[in-house]
C-alpha cells in the first residue's frame, strides 16, 4: 500500500510491522482528539497500522515520549501532503486551511479521515466527489456525535434500507442545559453558568445554544443518511435561550420534557428540517437522554425505527471514530480484506460472575423456614440483603424471596444444592442475577 | 468485478446497469428473508448490483413476476457456485449443507454474506480465516438482531476501540414473553401460548426460552467485538421457563423487572459469559424494552458505553441487513470506493412541519387576555387543545400555556405575528413544536 519503501529503517525499530501492507498514517492537529488517536493508534497493535508524521504549530513542544521514535514531528503541512502517506489524518477544524489541506490530500491521491463538522456540512458532497473521482475515501465518523457511530452505521448496515428520517440529539451542550433545568428547575441563565464551569458549553456558547452546532450536524446526517444535499444555512435553528424553569413545568403536565431536536424527513423530494427546543414525551426515547449523551434515531422503508445512544463528544470517544475510519480506510486500501480471524483469541470461558442475586423459593409454609434458609446462607459466608413476602398467598404454597448481597455464581452453588433437598421446597428455589 | 461477461443479452433489458463494475450476486434461499432481500435489491436501482441467480428446491413455484426477466431460478447450487457470480447470500440456514455451501463459494473466490446465526457461532473464526486467506470477503450482519447494526457498528464505527463487554437482550420470543407476563401479570404458559399464537414464538420454542438461539447469538457477538473464539455450548444458558408472574411483582418491590439476558465481559484473559433471566432496574435501558425488540449494549476501554436499539426480527429488517451486507462487500470488491457522491440529490428544504403546538405567553394580567388570544388563533382557523395556568405567580408577570392542535408552522406564523403586537404580552411568546 504504501507508495514508496520506507527511506528511514523503520522496520528494526517494529518488526511486529514488517510484512504484509502496511498503511502510513499522517495526523494533521494533535490537540486533545489528535492525541487520543495517536495514543490509540500506538496502543492498538493494528499490525498494518503505521503513525509515521505529526503536525502541528509549535509541534516541539507537543512532543510526547509514548510516540515511536520514528514518528516524524513537522509543522509544515506541505512536506507531509508530498509524503508518501497514505491516509491524513486531519483534526484542526475549521474551514481554512482545512478545506485546502484536504483537497490537497485527495488530489494527491491520498485517503482523508477528519471530524470535521463545519467542513463536512458544507462541502461533504463535492469533497466525496473529489475523492471518488481520485478513487481514494473520504470518511468522517467523528464529525457527528463523535462516540456514537451513527455515521459508519448508515455507510454500513444501513445502506440497504431507504431511510426517510433522522432525528436527535446531537449537542451535549444544550441537552445539559435542558435536563439541568429539568432536574433541578434552575433558571436557564444559571443553568448555562454551571455548564461553563464544568466545561460543558464554551465561553461564547451562541454556536450550540442557537443551533448552529447541531444544523451543521444534521445535514452531515442528511447527506450520510437521507443521500441530500444541504446547505446548513438552509436549516431553521430556532435557540433554547427562552425555555425556563417554568416551560419544564407546563411540560410535565403535558407528560413531556423539553429537548434540543434535530430532525429531518425526507418526503415526495422535500426535506423538512428543523433544529431547536422542542416538547418529546418524558418516557419517550428523547425523554430519557440525561446530560451530554447524544441520541440518533432512523426510520426506514424497509427496517423500521433504530436508535443509537452514547457519548457525543470528549477526546476518546471522538478519537475512537477517527482510528475506526482509519482501520476501515486502510482495510479498503487493502480490497476490502479483514484481518479479524488474525486477531482472535480463544479465551478461558467462565459464567462466575459477581453479583447480587434474587432467590424465589414456593414452600409448604411451616416454622422455621426462613431459620434454616438463613443458616445455609451464613454456613457459606452469603449475606443476605432483604427479605420479601407478599400477602395473600396460601399455605400450601408460598412465594417468598431471599436477596443477596454480591457474590459469585461458585460461592452461591453449594449453598443451593442443599437448599435442594430440604422438604418444604414445593419448587426448585429459582435464582437469578440482580444486574444494576 | 464480474469475472468473464455475461454470456446473456442482459444489458439490453437493464441498460442502467451497464459501466463501471457491476457485482453479479446469487441468492441461495427464497423463503421469508430471501423475498425481502430480492425485493429491495430489485428496487434499489444501485447500479453496480445485479442479482442474477436465485436458488431454492421446488424453485418453479416460488417464481416472482417482479423479478427482472434475466434472472436465472434454478434448484441446481452446483451450477450457481460454479459460475460467474461475485457474491453468494447464503440464506438457507442450519449447519448442513450451508456449510458445505458457504465453504466451496470461499474457496472458489466468491464473497458470501450469510445469516446464518448457528454456523456462524460455531464456524466463524474458520470461515473469516478461510475468507482471508482466499482474498473474499464473508459477512454476517444479519445473524444477530437483524434490523439492528451492530456487528457493522463492531466492524466499523467501534472497531478503534478496545471493547470489553457486551450485553443484550438478544431474543424476541423471550422478551416478548417477558414483558408480556410483566404488562399483565399472565402466568408464563399463558403467555408463551399468545407468543405462539402470534407467530413470535414457534410451536417447539425450546431453543428460545432456554437460551439456546441467544448464547449463539452472544458467541458472534463475542467474535466481532471481543474478537474471541467461544464455542456456544461452552456459554452456560440458564431456561426463562420457571420465571412467573409472583417473581415480577417481587422484581417491582426491588425497582427491577425481569428480561433475558446475554452478556459477555472480557477480563484479565478470561471471558465471562452467561445467557439467562436477570433482575434489571426497571428504569434501565434493558428494563425499557418491550416487546420483541432488540438492545445491545457495548463497553469500551477508549469510547465508554454505547446502546442500540431496533427490531430484532422479521423478514425486512433482517433483509436489510442482508443488502447492507452485499452493499458493502461489493463496495471492498471495488477497492473501497463508494458511489455516495453519485447518489446525492438536492431536494428542496422546509421547516414547515405539521405538529400540535405549545405556546407560552408572559402577560401583565388584566381581564380578556384569554379571549383576545383565542380570537387571534379562531381568525387563523387554529385549534385549542388545552389551556394550562398554573397558581402563585405575580399578576405583573404571568405565565400561561395554550396548547394546539396539529396544524402546519405556515399556517401559525400569522397568528404569531399578531399576538406580537398585543400590549400585555411582556415576552415574545415561546413556541415549541410537540413530538409525539
């Protein structure tokens, strides 16, 4: 894969590397997400993975002592783009100089990952045209909803259905704000102060709480999933400035909460779209998402509703998209070949989990039952937690339940096997985990 | 792609598919899925996808007059895996002949996409080496939740991360029945008939309820995202038989509900692994799923916790799945790149969505501010669903919702414009969509 052999003797420094395709990787920004992929990157042990540039302003005083000796550090993007690497790296957000560095790189026939956002909203469809036309990949996982991977979902396992919509919560900052005020009816204004001191929302927070942030969002999930073309311009964003306290309240009358929604709907060739505070059942999907968690439904012809939830933002889990695109870039590169079996281990198989445990006994009731139970218990070190007995029940046949506290599946079997033979159990005891 | 030319005049009757690279796939397997899959194939109008076979005993009965003409029906397997296709979906399920089948299309270079959930579990590794050292691809996103993507989310989008656990309610006809019992109290027999007398559970529905099809499930989900050999059987799976309705009432006293459970945790070299009914708050993601759906729960080193959801079953969502599959291999076939660019089109954007209403007014009270508003929203043919005032606020600054009824954001614009210039109005009026 790589263009040229290496003109540095790299391969005594990772012989693991040696062999087969080896793909060379340049990470252009090495800020908070360029050092989480760096780190995973030299972390992963992907065998034909190779970090071979970082580049950065100032980059001497970035450098790291985890990164392989090898790695080149530059701050001129140039020398990096008339490498022969193979996939850039390109995390300086932005549009300039970001929209030339990767024309740059697709024009030079090299494969781009970025996240990012303002970019890929505005010029996705003519830079994926570019790199189709240079036949190289341009994949950008980790410009929506960073550790939710909604976008390689809709590139892979929902490329077969047409989907007609897309809805969520895509700004951490704004679903803060809202289930703060929600939980604790604070006023807006002060709900937005405590987000800037845990470093939820920026200083100037107009780009989330407007709706810019998440528009631009929307029409990368619009182009991923709904297959249009969108300026983000064209997106109403209405801001959630005005929802207060007192809105949570009528809210909960109505059975509802308040959310930041972004939705868009495909139907008979127009695209409906939306960003903004919006009114969503409190037991409903949106309903539920706490904190910064970042939500993305779709609805399809053919496979219905699927919902996708988890961490939208945060160094790791935005670096997490940027080295899957990565590996998925390189297994392209490589004509679609997985390495997976290579990978596979054959662990130890155990089901000794530690937990709480339920046990359910039906007994001919009789004195003494919960004495000797409870002995068995203390014989084998087993503590219980509670004891639960409904009313109403008759004699002949009584449910009774015994919880424990944590322990594991081996510590817990003796103890059951001479529960088994007592002679009040009508039933055998029914056991099962208590999951928290 | 295809390896010789068709020797049929194909291209006269599909001229749209003519250039570029064009997969030739076969279908071995026409029941339920196999008709789904032939369906959105034909409809998709992907132009580099071309079935050309379909395969099936008695295949002269199951002829479809909206497959395209040149398509070949045969009950022959030989013949298909003998010719010229690129791709072969394996949907006849069961350990023989699919095996045989799926091993014999590796060898002879053909990629295959499979849902077939027990050869997978058991032969995966074997078949992702084989496919590996032939230079093929095999896929498998529909053997586990079909409409949910998880394996291409393990595959791709997550596939940068470490992951160390996996979790989920795996199996329809349990959860079907589970929630079933939970919602109305029925005792187990109960509601397994209803399950069977809804199709959600067949008439021998031992493989479901004693965990047999899940742990199979957990096994290939243990493959792509734990990237571990497990054999199924060597996964304990505990029976959902003795769970009756006494244990949810129990279950409730604790915050908990019961689901089954398969759930996989990879610690220190040894793999933790465990099919079978838990005690889950019932306020948790697991807790919330109703119904036959599907919920898989990843743990990562690097991106933390992510959930999907959607429908486990049925025809088209697995179907789906199925072309995902196809789709994506066909896309490593022609060395990665993707035709999204080509597929882009550009609607015309709206934000005028139809949606009930909530409008919040801030008024300086005064008599016939209700009727004055209520005009205004008569005059623009506007109707009131509720009117919610809540006590203890000042006179001087007074908070009052109207709810209304569906009706079109162009149609309420004027009425707003209007209630703008009302001199008790002391904010502009907060108007938020209702999604229900």
């Amino acid at each position: 894969m790589a263009k040229q052999t290496s003109e540095r003797a790299t391969t005594a420094i990772n012989p693991a590397r040696q062999g087969g395709d080896i793909c060379r990787i340049a990470l252009i920004g090495f800020g908070t997400v360029g050092r989480a992929v760096a780190k995973i990157l030299c972390e992963s042990g992907a065998p034909s993975l190779r970090l071979t540039h970082i580049c950065n302003r100032n980059v001497q005083r970035k450098k790291q002592d985890w990164v392989p000796a090898d790695v080149v550090w530059t701050d001129d993007i140039e020398s990096v783009l008339k490498s022969n690497v193979d996939i850039v790296i390109e995390l300086i957000g932005g549009l300039n100089p970001a929209e030339q560095i990767l024309r740059k790189a697709l024009e030079s026939g090299k494969s781009v990952v970025t996240a990012n956002k303002q970019l890929i909203a505005r010029c996705g469809p003519d830079l994926l045209q570019l790199a189709a036309s240079k036949g190289c990949q341009l994949e950008f996982g980790a410009s929506v909803a960073g550790g939710v991977p909604v976008i390689p979902a809709l590139r892979t396992g929902l490329c077969g259905d047409r989907l007609h919509g897309i809805a969520g919560i895509l700004n951490g900052t704004c679903n803060y704000i809202l289930s703060r005020i929600e939980n604790a009816r604070v006023p807006f204004s002060e709900a937005l102060e405590e987000a800037q001191a845990r470093g939820y929302a920026e200083a100037d927070a107009s780009e989330d709480l407007d709706g810019g942030d998440a528009r631009a969002k929307l029409a990368i999930l619009a182009l991923a999933g709904l297959r249009t073309r969108v300026e983000p311009e064209s997106i109403r964003a209405r801001t959630i400035r005005p929802v207060d306290a007192v809105d949570f309240d009528y809210a909960a009358d109505l059975g509802c909460t308040i959310r930041q929604i972004s939705r868009a709907d495909l139907k008979e060739g127009t695209l409906f779209a939306d960003v903004g505070p919006c009114l969503v059942p409190s037991d409903s999907p949106f309903g539920r998402v706490q904190r910064n968690l970042n939500l993305v439904l779709t609805s399809g012809q053919y496979g219905g509703d699927m919902a996708f939830l988890g961490a939208g933002a945060g160094g790791d889990p935005t670096a997490v998209a940027v080295v899957s695109d990565v590996m998925f870039v390189a297994q392209g590169l490589a004509g679609g070949k997985r390495d997976v079996a290579s990978y596979v281990s054959t662990p130890g198989i155990s089901s000794d989990f530690e937990t709480p445990w339920y046990l359910r006994f039906f007994v001919r009731d009789q004195p003494g039952i919960v004495a000797r139970l409870a002995q068995i218990l203390a014989d084998h070190h087993l503590n219980i937690d509670s004891l639960l007995q409904k009313p109403g029940f008759e004699k002949a046949s009584l449910p009774f339940v015994i919880t424990l506290e944590p322990c594991h599946d081996s510590q817990l079997h003796p103890a059951l096997e001479r529960m088994a033979g007592l002679d009040f159990a009508i039933r055998p005891c029914l056991c099962l985990p208590i999951l928290r």
